[in-house]
C-alpha cells in the first residue's frame, strides 16, 4: 500500500512539473502582444514578480524538507522564466510602470526573500525552520492566486477580457488541482492548502472570461459616442464656412471688375506701334456692393 502512494505521489509530482512548465508558458501570447505594439499597455508585472518570489520560497523550503525534489526542479524552472519575463516587461513599459514594478522587485525579492533566509537561519532551527518557511510559502502561494484579482476587476470594469488570457487561467486551474492531490499525498499541507484557493480562483476567471468575452467594451463605445459628437459638430459648422467662402469669392470678384479697368496707350500720330504698352490703372468711382448671405 505504501509503494502504492509513492508511485501515485511521484505520478502527481512529475505531472505537476508537466503542467505547471505550462502555467510558465502561458502568458507567452501576452508578451507577443507586447512585442508587437511596444508598450505593456494594461498588463502588470506584478503576477510575475510574485511568482517569481514564490518560487525561490518554495525552493528554499525544498531545501529544508525531504523527498520533495521534484519542488525544486518545477520551481527552479519558474525562477528562470519568470526573471526573463519581468525583464522583457521592464523593458517595454513605460516610466511610471517601470518605476513601479522595480520598486517592487526591491521590496519582495530583495528586503522580503533576505530576510526570511537571514530571520529563519539565525532564530530559528531543525523542525521549526522548516515549519515557519512552510507557513510563509502557504501565505504567498495565495499571494500568487490573488494577485491576478486586479486583472478581474479591469475585466468587470471594462467588460473586456484582453488582459486576462483564457489559457493562463486553465493552466493554474489544472495545476492546483494536481498540486492540491500531490500535498494531500505527501502529508504536507503548506503544499495542499493554497491550491484550494488556486482552484476557486480559476474557476471563477475562467466564467468570468465566458461571460464578457462577446461583450462590446466599455472604453469603446464611449470613443464612438465621442465621435458621433464631433461629427454632428463638424456638419454644423461646414455650411457656415461655405457660406463665407461664396461670398469672399463674389467680393473678390467685384473689387476686381470695379477697382481697376487698363488703359491702353493710344497709338501716336504717325501710327507707329510703340516699343511697349503702357498699362495704367484706372480708378473708378467706389460703389458699395451688398452680398445677401
């Protein structure tokens, strides 16, 4: 019964590994986005910031357990990947953005993973360090679950899924499911509890993503009410141009055949055509012309 377990809790292991390697590829789409319009628009950094610093927490907490080493080899993998997408984010968005997400960075990675290792090795030892690393792991894995809550709010806000990619939230959904059983299996509930969480929230971005996906969002229709405005201005104030434009014309048009009529040089005596023509302008009586508009 027991080589049974150890069987079934390595079968989870390595398919969590499986598919937690996808939860890391999933936002890959979204950052083609980026890379095509040069600007991390919506998007925020902070998923991946906290993922990346769950991820050397779950590391360090492998390191003070046993039999867990398909923890480090999964969560050395998100190390990784997350690090190149928060570069490929910090480099692609703009200056308050950037200010931000680095500001950050700073406080969880470096001020918040350095004291938890610096704390835990000098005041704490054997069991209890495990334990404590432990229950911060479990408090920031729901870290992990709640942040992508900005997101759903923008979704409610916006009625515009854009910024909640559909297969990020299959992939962690499955994950916590498979994480949850594999915790379950090994007796470790810092493992299994925050996948409870992991899946509730799934489930609800993914219904979510169902229920606004055919809707028209809200920024939009409130960009074409604006230009219906301006063109409904535009068709007002056309006529009135026109309007002066044909009565400059006629004016123009006076003031020329009035103003100014040529007088030709007559010819002299001898009726010799003179090298050149005088033309002399002819000042006529001023008349007023009134112009109905």
């Amino acid at each position: 019964m027991t080589g049974n377990l150890a069987h079934l809790t390595l079968a989870f292991g390595l398919l969590g590994n499986i598919v937690s390697f996808m939860v890391f590829l999933a936002p890959i789409p979204t950052f083609y986005k980026v890379y095509k319009k040069k600007s991390t628009e919506g998007f925020q950094s902070a998923p991946y910031v906290v993922g990346l610093f769950s991820a050397m927490l779950w590391i360090y907490y492998a390191f003070l357990k046993s039999n867990v080493l398909l923890l480090i080899t999964i969560n050395s993998v998100g190390c990784f990947i997350e690090t190149l997408y928060i570069c490929f984010f910090l480099f692609y968005a703009p200056k308050k953005a950037r200010m931000e997400s680095l500001k950050l960075i700073v406080m969880l990675i470096v001020v918040g993973f350095g004291l938890i290792v610096i704390l835990t090795q000098f005041f704490a030892s054997g069991v209890n360090r495990g334990m404590i690393v432990g229950w911060i792991c479990l408090v920031f894995s729901l870290c992990v679950f709640v942040a992508p809550l900005g997101v759903l709010r923008q979704v409610i806000k916006t009625r515009s899924v854009e910024y909640m990619p559909i297969l990020l939230s299959v992939a962690l959904t499955l994950s916590s499911v498979i994480w949850f059983f594999y915790g379950l299996l090994l007796g470790d509930f810092n493992i299994a509890i925050p996948n409870v969480l992991g899946f509730a929230f799934g489930i609800i971005q993914m219904i979510l993503y169902f229920v606004y996906k055919n809707k028209k969002p809200v920024t939009n229709e409130k960009i074409s009410s604006f230009e219906a405005k301006i063109s409904a201005m535009e068709e007002q104030t056309i006529p009135n141009i026109n309007d002066h434009k044909v009565i400059d014309v006629v004016k123009l048009n006076a003031l020329i055949s009035s103003d100014t009529l040529p007088e030709v040089t007559k010819l002299n005596k001898n009726k010799e055509v003179p090298n050149h023509m005088d033309v002399k302008p002819q000042t006529m009586p001023h008349s007023t012309i009134e112009v109905s508009s």
